[in-house]
C-alpha cells in the first residue's frame, strides 16, 4: 500500500460534494466472513450490516477493520487480472517456448520433416499447457469502484477457486446490487456521494493520490454525461 498522501480540499467543490459530509459507519452486524489464503493469507474479508464490505486483518477482532467500503459505490462485476508473480511467470514461459523452440529447429536439421513437426507440436502444446495453467493460477479477482475504477479488493485465485468461498463472492455481488439499489431509491444520483467514498479512502491511505486523481477525474466525466443527459430529457 502507498503512504498517505494528502490531497488538497475543494478539488471537486464545483459539483456540491463536502467533505465534511462523510458517512461513519460501525460494524452492527456480520453477513459473512472470508479469510483469504495464498498470497493474500492473513487476510479478512467481511460483509457487514448488509451494506459495506470490511477490510482487515486476522488479528484483528471484526470491529477493528482497517478499512470500509459501502458496497453501493463499488462495481458488482469483477475483473480477472494477473498478480505480478502470473506475469512473470507468462514472460518466463514465453522465453522458455522462445528458446525450445529454436532447439526443436536446431534439432530438426537431424530430423525428417514429420518428426520435427511432431516435436514442435509437442512443445507448444507442452508450453501453452504449463503458461494455461500459470495464468488460471495466478489470476486475482479484483473488485473496483463503480465509476472511479480504483481496485479495492483482491481475491487470489486459490481463494477465488474454493467452492466455499464462492458461496462468499456470490453474496458479495448481491449484496453490492441490494446496497446500490437501495442506495439510489433513497438518493436518486449516487455521484457525489461515490466523490466523497473515494475522498475518504484517499485519506484514510487507502487510495494513493494518483488512484484518487483517476477516479476523481472519471466521476467527473460521468457526473457531466449525467448532467447532459438530464438537461435532453427535460
């Protein structure tokens, strides 16, 4: 995670999103727990009071999150990306298949025509077997913010991949569509409500301020779609 960076207030005034209207939110009760393993272990992940996702550690009671996020500010659809160990994995295999392949056609000058195909087809079956299984491996499900973009929480592909924590991730995904819908009954635009979100991760270190210049500027872009096309209906 990168340090806290402080950014300067009033950034954003031109849409009405205060500051000093940020939500605070205590954990009443637990809708389900995940404890993340692999890379991610020591992890805990918690839906709580059917509407906010907590992000801490294992040893910390569920009370004493690091960090909170209101699900109805987050994206329900997941994106699968590789870590950065899946992405050195798939450079080293490409390297790997580069170079046997070379080999195979090195070889192949001793070889009649049918057998050095039949080698090359097996190593690039071999190859592309091992870099399939690498990728699947090392793939994170990563939940974003809904119109920032911003990551907020991983989910390793060994975690991704139990059948008990996919009971987890479904609920995860219900949850955020129940807290969006609700959310938005009772506001009718969630825009600036999704700024102050981002601003408050921002300083709670959480959000870098590059992450949070990004989002920024996106909201922003979707806050004036939004206006333009409230002004065509009227």
């Amino acid at each position: 995670m990168e340090p806290r960076i402080a950014i300067p207030r009033g950034t954003y005034e031109h849409i009405s999103m205060a500051c000093d209207e940020i939500e605070t939110v205590e954990p009443n009760f637990i809708d389900a727990e995940l404890e993340q393993s692999g890379r991610l272990a020591g992890q805990r992940i918690t839906i709580f009071n059917g509407t906010h996702l907590g992000i801490g550690s294992i040893t910390q009671p569920p009370q004493k999150l690091s960090h909170h996020v209101n699900l109805a500010f987050v994206d329900p659809r997941p994106v699968s990306r590789l870590d950065w160990r899946g992405k050195v994995a798939v450079t080293a295999m490409a390297i790997a298949g580069s170079v046997a392949i070379l080999i195979a056609a090195r070889l192949s000058l001793h070889l009649d025509i049918h057998q050095a195909i039949a080698l090359l087809a097996l190593i690039v079956a071999t190859l592309a077997g091992l870099g399939a299984t690498l990728r699947e491996r090392a793939k994170e499900t990563v939940f974003l913010t809904r119109h920032g973009r911003v990551p907020l929480v991983r989910f390793c592909g060994r975690t991704a991949r139990q059948d008990g924590n996919r009971d987890f991730l479904r609920l995860l995904v219900h949850s955020i569509r129940r807290a969006h819908g609700e959310r938005l009954r009772e506001r009718g635009t969630l825009l600036r409500d999704e700024m102050k979100e981002h601003r408050r991760l921002a300083d709670e270190g959480l959000l870098s301020a590059k992450q949070f210049q990004s989002a920024r500027a996106l909201i922003l872009r979707a806050h004036d779609q939004e206006s333009m096309i409230s002004a065509a209906t009227e």
